[in-house]
C-alpha cells in the first residue's frame, strides 16, 4: 500500500489513467447495443475508416509486413489503424493495461521518413508491424504490475530482452495486455485492472495467463502478440479465444528481464515466450524471425539454433491422441478432434491413433516443480500489496501447497528426465512427425471454472513446442450428453458435468493443438502449416 492508498484507490487511478490514453473520438458511443460476441463490433462502431477496417480486418502480421514494403500501406497509418481497434477492443472486453499509442505512432511515423530519407536501406524483417506485448514484459516508463498491487506505480527502467530485440528488428510496441492476478491462473482477472472478457461469448472466460492478448488478437486489435508459457499461458487463451498460438522450445525466444511472480532463481519447468496471431504463417514468420535474428545477443539463455529453411517434400506421420487418459473431452471438443482426424486421413496423412504413457505422474512432477517454495513468494506479493485474492486465485489455494526439499526437488528431477526419455523412444518407435490432440478437455469455460492443465502442461514438462489451430466453434448440435461419458473418475466427471448446453456455450471457439519434439519448432512450424491446410482451407 502506497501512503494510505488501498487497493481499491490504486486500481482506480491506474484504469483511469487508461481511459484517457484513449482518444475521445475513439470511443465507442453508450448508445450501441452490444449482443454476447463483439467480434463484429470494430466494424459497425463507426470509429473506423473502411481503409483501417481493412488493414486490420483483412491483413495478417507478414501481409502487413508485405504491404509496407511494397508501400501499399505505410507504417504511421497501420499503427494508428491498430491503436484505434485496440481502444475499441479494450472498450469491450478490458483486455489492456498499460497503452502507448501517442509513442507508437510517432516511432511509425519516424520509421516512414527514415524509409524516405533512406529508400536503399534495407528492410528490418518486422519494421513497421505494430506488436502488442503480455503485461509481464518490461518497457521503460510503463508498469508491469502482472495484476498485482504491489507492482503498481513502479514503472521499468529497461526493456526485457524481447521488446528490445523486436524494437532493433523495426516493430511498433503501442500496448500491453491483462493477465491473472499472480499470473498462476486461467482466468485473466486481477484487482488492479478487472476481468478480461471473451469477445466470442462475453459470459465466457478468456483463459489465462496471457488472456488479454487472446482476447485483442481475436479483435484484431493486433494481429501479432507475444504471450508467455508455464503450463498453458499461451495456448489456454488461444484455445478460449479462436486465434493461433505458439509455445516453443525453451531457449529459443528471448526470455530475459521480465516480472516475474517467482522467487529469482526458482528451478524447474522453463517459462517460454512465443506468438499469438491470426494465422500460422504469422507465427512461423515470428520463429523464422528470432531464430535468424542472434537471439543470444539479447539473451544470454538462448540457444544457437538457426532457421535452416529446409523443408521436407514428404507428407508427414501425424499421431493422433483423442484424450489424455485423465479427463474426458466435451462434446464439441470430441468432435472437433475426431473431425480435424477424419480431413487429415482424406488428405492422405499417415495417421496413427496413439494413447500418451505417465500422463498423471508427469503432471504430479510439474505441480510440484511450479511450487518449490510452497508458493510463499507470491503470496508475500499479495500480502505486501495489502489486497484480497480474487476467485480464481483462491481457488488455487496458495497456502495449501507444501515446499520441497532439495532432496525433494532433485528426486523430481531425476524423474523428469526419466519421463523425458520415456517420450523420447515413445516419439521414434512411433516413428512421429507430430502429435495432434484436443488442447484442452473444455472449451472456453465460464468464469473461474477453468481447472484441467494436463493437456497444455504436459509439453511443458517435457519441453516440446506446440501450436494451437483454430478450426470452429460450438454447434447447437454439440448437445450435452451423460455423465456416464466422463471416463476417468471424480475430478473429470466435475470437469465434463460444465458443459450444460451448447447454448451456454454459445460461439466458443474449437482447436486443435500440434505437438513437435523438443528443438525441432522449424519442423513443426512445416507440418503445422501443411495441417492448417488442410483444416481450414480445403
């Protein structure tokens, strides 16, 4: 607590702080009626120009990158075009926190005449592509309060090794974006900034932790985000929000200098950055991008691996995994996987049916590793900044979980990489090029009722990248069905008894997630391309 300042009162000075980074003729007008999916809102608002409609509505991040260079567009007027969707997208679902639009569009503005005064220089791989950033990366003069009251009012003084990489690479930074109060949940609230909303269903969660990110880039309010990945931080928002997503490899995308509710130092599972898009390629051009940008000259973790461009001319061997043995998938998200299946076997992919080894023991061993210190750091956090738990927090229940030993940890260690050779030879014998499995058991759920991770953290603890494919939403026809479904015992049947109806879950986005082994994310990013394809544009 600041002075006397609660909670309460720094909250409310932050967010209106916000509102008047927004420029008033970019406010949405009280008298418009808003329906349960605001997807459509940008474009009937009357705030936008039918060329930034455009731009926005029509462009995925390399058009846009393209567009620019061929001059079609330049970088000042896509800025600008992205911080209005962005204002707008923030009106509707609370997906911001801290807003830079006036710096972002001078820094376009710059980059045009610098393209003017320098016509034969040659084009940095993102320049003038406007980019929005998780809250937990740090930009000096803004605060990265990751839903926390204690981080308020403390702005950074330098950038982490990310923003700065994308900045020498020519992006545009114009906002951040919302995430849970410690950044441990799937439900992107906190008491500092308030719940982020699902644009598709607004009753409906936008997952977490990088739930703010999902929700702008499904508004197209930005067209490439950068999320972060513990257990799911990407691809839950993805999966809840309908976009792309990539978790890659750890050691690839620089990671360094961003706040963090761990204790420094904490061992364990490695926390990765990646992209959040409006198409696979947008994604693959990002991985493309940093690995052939000398990440380790920005970040001292991050491995020497180049993009080779290499492709292979074969179609690839596709394991396909209809349920993680622990929970039961929802109706419409048993379809979605046995369909997306059906279109890669029609297309000639090899494909084979395959049930995952030590699912329950691994997730066991990713629990424990999240919480070494029984989660005392952060709850020292939330002590120190003098406010509540929100609900999705309390749910986890913080002062419940045990510290380890070292001896404790270095057993769980040791199992890791047991389990980690296990899926190795698991992967060859099988002769894989990637595994295709539901993300989740649920989709979007409503809020505060996101609890399965065991889908997402699995590849985590075994450090494999994996993309999420957008390929759907719930029918009417994805009717409820009985609880003699759920297959696995007490906490699945909790899980599967959410879905009550379609209509409850009415526009949630469907996915498919696309699993590659640990370092081969240029190879995933080949095979994802060649499912994507096939799922959504044949």
């Amino acid at each position: 607590m600041a002075g006397d300042k609660t909670y309460v009162d720094i909250s409310r000075a932050k967010c209106e702080q916000r509102e008047r980074l927004i420029r008033d003729e970019w406010k949405i007008s009280p008298k418009l009626k808003l329906g349960h999916n605001v997807l459509e809102v940008p474009k009937i608002c009357g705030i936008l120009t039918e060329r930034e409609i455009a731009i926005t509505g029509d462009n995925d991040a390399v058009d846009i990158i393209e567009k620019i260079r061929s001059q079609a567009f330049t970088a000042e007027e896509v800025t600008l075009a992205f911080c209005k969707r962005a204002a707008i997208a923030q009106q509707l679902t609370n997906c911001l926190t801290e807003i830079c639009f006036e710096d972002a569009i001078e820094r376009a503005r710059q980059l045009d005449q610098d393209r003017v005064a320098n016509p034969s220089a040659p084009w940095k791989p993102l320049h003038g592509l406007p980019i929005s950033l998780k809250d937990s990366f740090n930009v000096p003069g803004l605060d990265s309060t990751i839903g926390m009251t204690y981080f308020a009012n403390k702005p950074a003084e330098e950038y982490s090794a990310l923003p700065r990489l994308l900045l020498d690479l020519g992006a545009v930074l114009y906002c951040k974006t919302n995430v849970p109060q410690t950044m441990m949940t799937a439900d992107s609230d906190n008491n500092v900034w308030g719940r982020t909303l699902n644009p598709s269903n607004l009753k409906l969660t936008a997952g977490g932790s990088s739930g703010g990110e999902g929700s702008l880039v499904a508004m197209r309010g930005s067209v490439l985000g950068i999320g972060t990945d513990i257990a799911g931080s990407i691809r839950i928002p993805a999966i809840c929000n309908g976009i792309y997503s990539a978790r890659p490899s750890s050691g690839i995308v620089p990671f360094a200098g961003q706040q963090s509710p761990e204790v420094p130092g904490m061992p364990g599972i490695e926390v990765v950055a990646g992209p959040m898009a409006t198409s696979s390629r947008a994604c693959s051009y990002f991985m493309k991008t940093i690995m052939t940008a000398q990440a380790w000259r920005y970040d001292s973790s991050c491995l020497h691996l180049r993009w080779t461009g290499e492709q292979s001319k074969r179609k690839p061997r596709i394991g396909v995994v209809l349920d993680d043995g622990l929970y039961t998938p929802f109706p419409p998200v048993r379809r979605a996987i046995r369909e997306a299946a059906q279109k890669l076997r029609s297309a000639g992919i090899d494909i084979v049916e395959l049930r995952l080894p030590h699912v329950a023991e691994a997730l066991g061993i990713t629990f424990g590793m999240f919480a070494l210190d029984g989660c005392k750091f952060v709850q020292n956090l939330i002590n120190e900044g003098n406010e509540p738990q929100v609900e999705s927090v309390k749910r986890v229940n913080l002062a419940s979980i045990p510290a380890s030993s070292l001896a404790d940890y270095m057993r769980l260690n040791d199992r890791r990489h047991q389990l980690q050779d296990i899926y190795h030879k698991f992967w060859i014998e099988n002769q894989l090029d990637a595994i295709m499995l539901p993300p989740a058991p649920q989709t979007a759920t409503r809020f505060d009722e996101w609890g399965p991770v065991s889908y997402t953290a699995l590849w985590n603890f075994l450090d494999y990248p994996a993309i999420i494919i957008p390929t759907g939403r719930v029918r009417e026809s994805d009717v409820a069905d009985g609880e003699d479904s759920a297959l696995y015992g007490e906490a699945d049947l909790n899980n599967y008894k959410l879905y009550d109806s379609p209509e409850t879950y009415q526009d949630a986005p469907l996915t498919v997630q696309i699993v590659g082994m640990r370092q081969e994310d240029e190879a995933l990013a080949g095979v994802v391309e060649f499912v994507d394809n096939i799922l959504n544009r044949s």
